[in-house]
C-alpha cells in the first residue's frame, strides 16, 4: 500500500480521519478550549472541563497501551524525543492563552468555527499559521532558539510515566495506563450534581482516540517507509502553516500528516454543522473585533511554536504521553487565557 499510494498521502489520510472526528466533536459536541475554561470561571459550569479531563484520560490510556502492545515507541515521538524547556513552555503558553481569549478561540476552535461558515476565523487561521511559521523557521527563527534553547535529551524519554518508572522500577506503561484511569474517573466523577451528559462523554472520548490514532497510525506508516513520515499526532499550529503552504506550492511539496488533519476538521465541523442544521455564513462587521483576532492569532502562532505545541498538541497530544512539557504548557495556557479573559469582561463591563 506505501508503495501503491505514497508514504506522504498517507500520513495525510490518517491526519484527515482523526482530522473528521475533532471536527465533529467540536460542532456536534461543544468540545472547545476556550469554552471549557470560560465556562468554569464565569458560569460555574464543569461540564465542558471535565470533557477535556476524559479525552486526556482515553488517550493516555490508549497511547500507553499503544506502547505495550509494541504499537509505539515513545521515544520516536516529537515530544519524548527531544529535550524540552521550562520557559518556553511557561512563556508560549502564557502567550497563546492570552491570544487564545483575546481572539475568541484557539488554532483548533478556528477550524472548526470555519467549517460552520465563519469567515472570521478564517482571518484567525491564516494570520496564525504565518505567525507560527515566521517563528519557526522564518525571522523570528533565531532568536526563539537564542531565548528558549532545549535541554539536551536526557537519559530517559522526558516524560512523568517514565520518570516515575526510572524512580520505582514499574513499567512506565503502569504508571501510564494508571495516570489515565484517573482522569477518566475524575472526569466522570458528577461534580455539584453536573452530570456529564452522554454527548458530551462521547466526544471527550472520540477526541482522545483521534490523538492516540495519529501516533499509532504514523508510527506504523513510519516503520512501513523506512522512516519516510515522522510518527506524529494533532497540533494546530504550524500545520496550519504548511497546509497554507501546500495549497500555493502543492507541485513543489508534498502532503503531510498536518496538512490531512487541518482539512479533516474542516470537512468534520462542515458536516457537523449541517448535522445540526447551523451552518451560516458569518463576517467581521467591527474593526475593533478585526483587530483583537488578528492581534491574538498571531500571539498563539508565536506562543505555540515558543512552547512546541498549541492547547491541543501539548493539552492532549503530549499530554498523552505524559511529557514533562505537557501540565506545565497547559496551566500557563488555562493561566494566559483566564487573563485575557477578565481583561475582555472588564473592558466590556459598563463604567460605574
């Protein structure tokens, strides 16, 4: 089949699958970063918090048993393959939160809106994949890797499940498997008598399995082609970049995983905003709100890179591996965003 069809078409098709089921998860099921943190601070509500905490669980629990099965190595993953550092994860996430509130939503939360006929988040997601990439590889290059330079790899996979087995002599696949239980059972757990509705706990646990997919579905592409692909799941931030990429040079570059899992929550929110009967056509009538996105898109392209993943690819990606980079990410993530958004509420609040 790699040699029928091509290692690179591949790795896009298995990003596109995934790609589908967030896309649907975020339109049929509500699932958004910014909503579950804005619904925990200003409406008490722990519904959609909780349903980040189960797809956290269901792929830390499907990636490690991955790792088991012999399905994955965690070492040739981005995140457990490579040293990581503390500031970058502190400042880019702190970075991208804050544009995260300020913009309305995340590189993922864009996609999706998108898909639903929202052309103000198509500002959003192409502002943000030029931001990342000016970071990544563009003028900014230099001085991200001046400020925020990598540890070298240490002796094991930075990662908590691995850490912990090193310190016990348990396999990191228990502590792992153990690690994701709990969020499961946190998540499910009826806090103040909010049950999680049975929607709501089918698209936390679609969500993870779409990540775990993205590793397990890679990682067998990359042994298959001799390392052609890189073993990878879903991140929305450069991808977003090179799918921009491809499509004005796709006669001189090549399909990715990337490049399948953006277009995959395209089509998915499309389908599920039809599902649902709510797809419409949406546009930017105040300026003022113009400027707020364009502003916060490209503080969470900056932030994702400087952190090495935006609040899906260390939120849940990493987060699934248990990378040290992970907790560290996502509370400086939660942290910039509960910032931008008291600073949003207060300046629409009326004067006294």
């Amino acid at each position: 089949m790699v040699d029928v069809v091509g290692a690179p078409s591949l790795a896009a098709l298995i990003g596109l699958l995934g790609g589908i089921v967030l896309g649907l998860a975020a339109r049929l099921g509500r699932f958004c970063t910014l909503g579950a943190i804005e619904d925990l601070l200003y409406s008490g509500s722990t519904v959609r918090i909780r349903m980040w905490l189960l797809a956290i669980g269901a792929a830390i629990i499907v990636t490690f048993g991955a790792i088991s099965a012999g399905l994955l190595r965690a070492e040739d993953t981005f995140y457990l393959g490579q040293g990581w550092s503390l500031s970058g994860s502190v400042f880019g996430g702190l970075l991208f939160g804050y544009g995260m509130a300020i913009a309305g939503g995340c590189g993922y939360g864009a996609l999706a809106r998108l898909g639903g006929g929202d052309m103000r988040s198509f500002v959003i997601v192409l502002v943000m994949g030029l931001a990342a990439y000016a970071t990544l590889s563009g003028p900014f290059a230099e001085l991200r890797l001046l400020l925020f330079a990598r540890d070298p790899m240490p002796a094991v996979p930075p990662g908590l499940a691995h850490a912990a087995a090193r310190a016990t002599g348990l396999s990191p696949v228990v502590w792992g498997v153990g690690a994701g239980v709990a969020f499961v059972l946190i998540a499910l757990w009826p806090w103040r008598k909010q049950r999680m509705g049975t929607g709501s706990a089918v698209a936390g646990i679609s969500v993870g399995l779409a990540i775990a997919s993205g590793w397990i579905g890679t990682q067998w592409l990359a042994y298959e082609s001799f390392g052609a692909v890189t073993v990878d799941s879903h991140t929305f931030s450069s991808p977003l970049g090179q799918t921009m990429l491809y499509v004005m040079t796709s006669s001189g570059s090549s399909l990715s995983f990337g490049v399948g899992s953006v277009t995959g929550v395209l089509v998915g929110a499309f389908l599920g905003s039809i599902r649902r009967g709510r797809f419409r056509w949406e546009a930017c009538e105040d300026p003022r709100e113009l400027r707020r996105q364009i502003m916060g898109a490209a503080m969470m392209g900056c932030g994702a890179v400087v952190a090495a993943g935006c609040s899906i690819g260390q939120g849940i990606s990493a987060m699934s591996l248990l990378a040290f980079s992970a907790p560290v990410t996502l509370a400086s993530i939660c942290l910039g965003a509960a910032i931008g958004l008291r600073q949003l509420i207060e300046g629409l609040a009326p004067a006294e």
